[in-house]
C-alpha cells in the first residue's frame, strides 16, 4: 500500500483528496495535515510514502515544510513530495523543486491524475508537465550563464555524462534511447545509476543541476 500524508489549510479540500485516494486498492491516507508545522510533525511520526502538500499555508509554507521534511536531521525517512498549486507555473515552482520536490499537480485536476500522480511519484519517477518542464529550462536560461563546474560529473562513466546532458535537456528515456541509438531499459539504468551517483531524487533535479552548474546551454551540441 501507498501511504499518503495530505496537507491543505482548506479541511473541505483535505477531506475530498482522502476520499479519492482512500478509494484506491493500494492507496491509503496516512493522515491529513492544516499547515507546514503539521506536515513536518506527522510525516516524521507517520512516515508517509507520498506527501500532498499545499503551497500556499498559514505557520510554514508548503515549500519551508518540503525543504523541513526532506532535510530532516531526527528522521532518516525521505517521502515524495508532491506539491499542489492553483498555477502552472510561478516562483514557487522553482524554490520547491530546489527544495527537493518531486512534482507539481494542479488542484484542479481530475481524480484520475491525482492517483496517477501519486502511483508516479511513488515509483520514483518526477511529475512535471512536459510545458512546465520546458517553462523551467526557459526561466533557468534567462539567468546570467555560471562558470560551468563540470567536476559534479566526476563520478559518472562517459556514457552516462551523455545520458546525463540529455535529462538535463527535459528529453524522456525514450528519446535518449534513440538518440544514443541504445536500449530504453539501458537507458533507464543509466538513469538510476546517475540519479544515485548525484545523490539526486528524480530527473527534474538533473535539470536544475545542469543549467545551475552550466553544464548544459542554449546551442551546445548535443552528445553523438
């Protein structure tokens, strides 16, 4: 079972995504959360799989609890976050996914992209819309170019610092498959290996990495 903590200042808004979870097979609602002091409190005495958290809250916000939970010194256990926003995209998508988030859902999107949001996170991989995924490279290219740091790919074999320079270009397993004219289960376990070697949650952190560190910019070939 998939063990959820959802945390909205709305109880209204709570109750309606434990309903819809609860009523999964392998879902369950661990517990509900009003503000980021209670989701730090009860993720580290529940120890969820999957956080919901709001962005918008009263006492903490949902990005100073994601930053709290995931950087938590007492607890050792380390959830999925997903945040919830009323928009696409805007400051706060960045500085959660900083924090360590592992996607955005809209809250108004349907049931059935909520538990697959969910099941997603779950498995490890990041849930963020391939427009928003695109609107993060553009807000990350507006910035003033870093000195690239390209020791941060030390630990990483050749083909996976290809692999690599691919993710933090947005593109999916499959399209580093055919561009790097290998297997997508190879490509898959590059993608494991790499997001471990980095210490790095999902792809979406690979992104962050590779424009913050200047690793990747407009017009850079891509790798043969």
């Amino acid at each position: 079972m998939i063990r959820v903590l959802v945390v909205d200042d709305q109880a209204m808004f709570r109750v309606g995504l434990a309903a819809i979870l609860q009523a999964q097979p392998d879902i369950t609602v661990a517990g509900e959360a009003e503000d980021g002091a209670q989701a730090v409190a009860r993720a580290r005495s529940l120890r969820p799989d999957v956080v919901l958290m709001d962005v918008r809250m009263p006492t903490m916000n949902g990005i100073d609890a994601t930053a709290a939970i995931l950087g938590d010194t007492i607890s050792a256990h380390r959830p999925r976050v997903v945040m919830l926003t009323t928009f696409d995209i805007d400051d706060y998508v960045f500085a959660a996914l900083r924090a360590g988030a592992s996607g955005f859902l809209l809250k108004d999107a349907a049931p059935d992209d909520l538990v697959a949001a969910v099941r997603t996170v779950h498995a490890g991989d990041a849930l963020l819309a391939p427009r928003v995924t695109r609107m993060l490279v553009e807000e990350l290219l507006d910035r003033p170019a870093p000195t690239p740091t390209r020791n941060v790919l030390v630990e990483l074999t050749d083909r996976e610092r290809d692999v690599f320079m691919l993710m933090a270009r947005g593109m999916s397993n499959g399209e580093i498959a055919r561009r790097l004219f290998i297997a997508e289960q190879t490509t898959k376990t590059h993608v494991s290996r790499i997001l471990a070697k980095l210490r790095l949650p999902d792809r979406v952190q690979a992104v962050v990495l590779g424009y913050e560190a200047g690793l990747v910019r407009p017009g850079d070939p891509l790798p043969e």
